[in-house]
C-alpha cells in the first residue's frame, strides 16, 4: 500500500503520475474513499483532477506468491517469491531445513 496526502497552497488542476512495477497484478486507486478507475498507460496510472490540501491518495498493489524452482544449480529446492523479493534457503547461513510446502 503507497498512501500520500496533498499540500497545496490553494486548489490546483494537474497529473499526478504513478509508477505501477511490473510485478504488480493489478492494482486499486483511492482518493479519500473513492475507488477511481484508472488504467496504466506505458507503466503509469495518470490521474488527472483538482487537487486540493489535505486529498489523501492511496493506491493498493496485488502482489501474487509464486515458486521458483532451485534449477541446475539447486534441483531439488524451491524458492518463494513475492513481487520483487525472492526468499530462499542457503546453507551457508542454516542447517538442513526441515520443512515441507504444501
């Protein structure tokens, strides 16, 4: 979750523009309590509206658990990953773990 407030001298009509990773699934845009519609355009979500101090913005990102597969190097390993992050076992650092993923 990414959550911003607007300060603003006075109101004012221009683009915020939001970065979506490529990670994301999809994603859900606030402003205040409003869901708005907003479709990403070459990785941006572009809202354009007036702004006023104290609009509070917060945009949601769905974030899938994958596996990964240890490959040639560690084959009979998986690796967990979530969005940009990758958690994996490594020896060096722990013993044998002794868990099983269902």
């Amino acid at each position: 979750i990414l959550s911003m407030m607007v300060s603003l001298d006075r109101p004012a009509i221009f683009t915020l523009a939001l970065r979506v990773p490529s990670w994301a699934h999809g994603h859900r845009l606030y402003v205040g309590n409003r869901l708005l519609k907003a479709k990403v355009s070459e990785g941006f979500l572009a809202i354009t509206r007036r702004w006023k101090s104290g609009d509070r913005l917060e945009i949601r990102f769905e974030i899938a658990v994958e596996t990964i597969e240890g490959g040639l190097s560690y084959p009979a390993r998986q690796a967990v990953k979530r969005g940009p992050q990758v958690l994996a076992w490594d020896a060096s650092l722990s013993p044998e773990p002794q868990l099983t993923l269902n």
